[in-house]
C-alpha cells in the first residue's frame, strides 16, 4: 500500500477541553521513517497554551474526584470499546509516523485499549481498610483518594501503550491528566485521545506536544500538578526527577532497559531462538524491555550462533504498510546514525559482526548479531535500542549473573532453562524489575512494570501502578 492513498494530517491539541491549534513559534517536522517523506508539521503549545491547560486540569479534577467510581469505570469501557473499532485506522497513522510493521502497531493499539480496560475495573477496587480501635467507641480508617493533577510525560517507540498505562492509571484513580506526547508520533496519540475523551467531561484529559524543556519546566513546577510519571531515557529521567524532588511531588520513571538473556544447555534452542528473535527485533529493537545480552551456556553456543544467525537473516526488512514486513525502520535518521555508531565501535574493539538484509532508502539498519563480544565493547554498558543482539559464552550460572548484573540497567530479563535449581536461582539473583523464565511475557496489564538501579523507579500496570495516582489518609474518629 503507498502512503499516497492514505491521509495524514497533524493533529491539534486537547486543551482547555477543546482540539486547538498550538500557538508556539515553533514548529515541529513529523517524517515517515520509511522513506523520509515529511507527514505534515506539528504545532507546539506556547507558554499561554500551558497556562490555560494547567488552570483546565485544575477545575476538571475537582469535578472528576467526585464521580463514582462505577461511573468512571463505565465511562473508561466505552472508550476502549470506540478505541478497539477504530483500531485499524490507528494502527495505520502509527506505522506512518514511527514505521513498525502494521501488525506490531495493530498489537500496540489491542494492548492500549487492554491496559485501559483493566485499569477501568481496577476503579471500582480501590479499597482502603478498616484498622482495629485502641479506644471503646472510636474507628481507625485507611483511606484511598486520587492524587490530584497528573503530568504525564510519553515517548514515540510504544506512543499509544505508555501513554495509556499513564492515562488508564490516572483516570481510573480519579486524577486528571495532562499527557505530553511524542512529538515524532503525534496523530496515532491523538486518535486514541480522542475516543476516550469523548466520554469524558471538559479538561480531564488533556493532549500537548511541545518543546521538552519548556513543557517540562512549566508543568511540573506548577502547584496544580502533584503527580509526574515519565517514561524515556535516563538522563532526562534524572533532570525531571530533580526537578520533582524540588517540589517534593511523587514521580514514577520507567527508564532505559539492556535486558539480559541466559540461555542454559538443557533449554529448547530452536524454541528460545524463535521466540527470541521475534522479540528482540520488534519494532526495530526500539524497546526498552527487548533482550539484547544473549548469555549462553558454552557447550550450545555455536549451535546458537548458527541458529539466531539464520532466523535473523531470514526476517523480511522493509516498510512498515507492506504486509510481508517483520521488520520496520528505525525511528528516524539520527537514531539510524546512532546504532550504526555503536554497532561500529563494538566491532572495532573485536566483536564479529553478522548482519541481515535492509532497504538501503529510509532509516533502515539491518538486523545485527553480534558475536563474541568483550566485556569492554560500548554495545555492552550503552543501551543499543535498536536491532542489535549481543551474545558472549558462559561456563557456570555464577560467571552468567555475574555478567548479566554488571550493567547500570535493571528493566527486564529473560531465563530458558528446565532446571528448576537454575530458576529459584536467577529469579532471587537477576537484578532486574521483571524475569520472564522460558517465554517473552514480562510486561501485562495486572501485573507491575518497572525498573531497578538506572531503569528507574515506581511501577505502572497491576495495583501497584493504580496505587501510584492515590495518596492514603488515616483516619481516627473517636464518638
């Protein structure tokens, strides 16, 4: 299909409780990574525009705390239910703007609207508790209210899931929410936006894009907002938690990720590999959870060369609109040089390099193993976030976690065994947020995602991501 026959047209901004033009001087260029064809041009929010979304989200939560929780739930569910009809449209505007394969972004799209959901029933579930008295004729209560004003700070690799684990959280608690999306993904966010709020009052979900460090600046220093939750790199994760910790408002980071892969001699190789390569390659390797350190046991370690090494050459690269795509382009241009950069310098300091087939057009990189990598090599402390795989041999499981811990990042991790003394012990050992043991699932919607050490901290998704947007009060009334 050519994107000639499909329309795209920026989006405006929910703001103030209307769709508006942003009134900022700048301008920001929307590209189809796939052939750098320019999509349109975004309008940004200007300082004014900020204001008004500021003081709107203020008004809109005063109200929205107040509406039952049954009636948000129910709210919620005819948005997700609008949300799963326009799926295929979607899909299409998010495979043009950031170029996975329409599949991954018909995927993306299913697992928006199933996060939304689960948090849409988790809002007739917020419980409090009732502790035993110390005094006769007296009552000691817990109890759950929304946090208030939420900020919520989204990036382009996953724009419509990690938006909707912040919006879905938010709103389901009783919270309004400002979200800042993507400016490289803008209208697939906005389509989403749009069949929620229309179940919505006026202002308690707002849509911005805008310059990052203005927005940033402006919102969370604001008195209205009293929760941030940001997902993206560490770096930027570590200036808005400053800048958080200033003001003393509660955030949740879920930061970058270089999940480690241990690959034991008595696993189904063949299985591991399959499922394995159709992880790590998924939307080009721009994942934070994708596996990217392959540690596998010596006695299989060429039969696992040989066997990635060929399901990954046999993945078809190209755009994401054609059916037969596997494999999309990266995000953009900068982030082709990037990876490129770091695939280069690995391979200069003596990591054998095998490589797949991409489009020379477009900001391709091809699918890369690579092999007997030193502990020293860039590719193995700098996050690749692209389609590269690492992989390096390992005698004993303590020389495996010894390396796989011996990283700044600690999001996901993955395990193939059938030992059951190898999983108690890497379950206890690996430092990481979420293990998968002999399957990919570390991310759903009832259970918590989030980080140690550099990948951040708090989670979102299951109830510790819906506890996030409540404070707790306890409450001592003696007759």
């Amino acid at each position: 299909m050519s994107t000639t026959t499909l329309t795209y047209e920026c989006p405006p901004m929910l703001l103030g409780g209307e769709w508006r033009s942003g009134r900022h001087a700048q301008r920001s260029p929307v590209r189809n990574p796939a052939n750098g064809e320019l999509l349109g041009e975004l309008g940004l929010a200007s300082t004014d525009d900020l204001q008004l979304a500021l003081q709107t989200t203020q008004k809109a939560f005063e109200h929205w705390r107040q509406v039952p929780a049954h009636d948000r739930c129910a709210r919620l569910e005819r948005g997700v239910a609008r949300l799963r009809e326009n799926t295929e449209r979607i899909a299409t505007l998010l495979t043009l703007e950031q170029g996975k394969p329409l599949a991954e972004a018909r995927a993306e799209c299913a697992m928006a609207a199933d996060l939304i959901k689960w948090y849409a029933e988790e809002a007739r579930r917020v419980y409090g508790r009732v502790v035993p008295a110390r005094l006769p004729n007296s009552r000691m209560d817990v109890l759950k209210f929304p946090v208030g004003p939420v900020a919520a700070f989204s990036p382009w690799n996953f724009p419509l899931v990690l938006s909707a684990r912040k919006i879905g959280g938010a709103l389901a608690a009783g919270c309004s929410i400002i979200v800042k999306g993507a400016e490289e993904t803008p209208a697939s966010v906005a389509a989403m936006v749009e069949c929620l709020n229309q179940e919505l009052p006026a202002g308690v979900l707002q849509l911005i894009y805008g310059v990052p460090s203005e927005v940033s600046e402006i919102l969370i220093r604001s008195p209205i907002i009293r929760k941030v939750t940001f997902t993206g790199s560490v770096p930027v994760g570590r200036h808005l938690a400053g800048m958080a910790a200033q003001h003393l408002k509660r955030i949740t980071l879920e930061l970058g990720g270089h999940a480690p892969v241990i690959i034991c001699g008595d696993t189904d190789l063949q299985r591991a590999v399959n499922l394995m390569v159709q992880h790590k390659f998924r939307n080009a390797g721009q994942a934070c959870l994708a596996p990217t350190r392959f540690y596998v046991e010596k006695r299989i370690y060429g039969d696992f060369l040989d066997a990635f090494g060929a399901a990954m050459q046999a993945l078809r690269v190209g755009s994401g609109i054609e059916s037969s795509t596997q494999m999309g382009p990266v995000a953009s241009t900068r982030r082709q040089s990037a990876v490129r950069d770091l695939i280069e310098r690995s391979v200069a300091m003596g990591a054998r390099s095998v490589t797949g087939l991409a489009p020379e057009q477009g900001s391709f990189v091809a699918p890369t193993l690579l092999a007997d990598v030193p502990l020293n090599a860039p590719v193995l402390t700098e996050e690749p976030f692209g389609p590269v795989a690492s992989a390096m041999p390992y005698e004993t499981l303590e020389q495996a976690l010894g390396m796989a811990n011996n990283n700044p990042y600690g999001l996901a991790g993955y395990l193939f065994t059938d030992s059951a003394k190898t999983i108690l012990s890497v379950s206890e050992r690996l430092e990481v947020g979420s293990l998968a043991i002999n399957g990919m699932g570390v991310s759903v919607p009832e259970a918590p995602f989030g980080g140690v050490k550099d990948s951040g901290y708090g989670s979102e998704s299951g109830i510790e991501g819906m506890e996030a947007f409540l404070d707790t009060k306890f409450t001592h009334y003696v007759a």
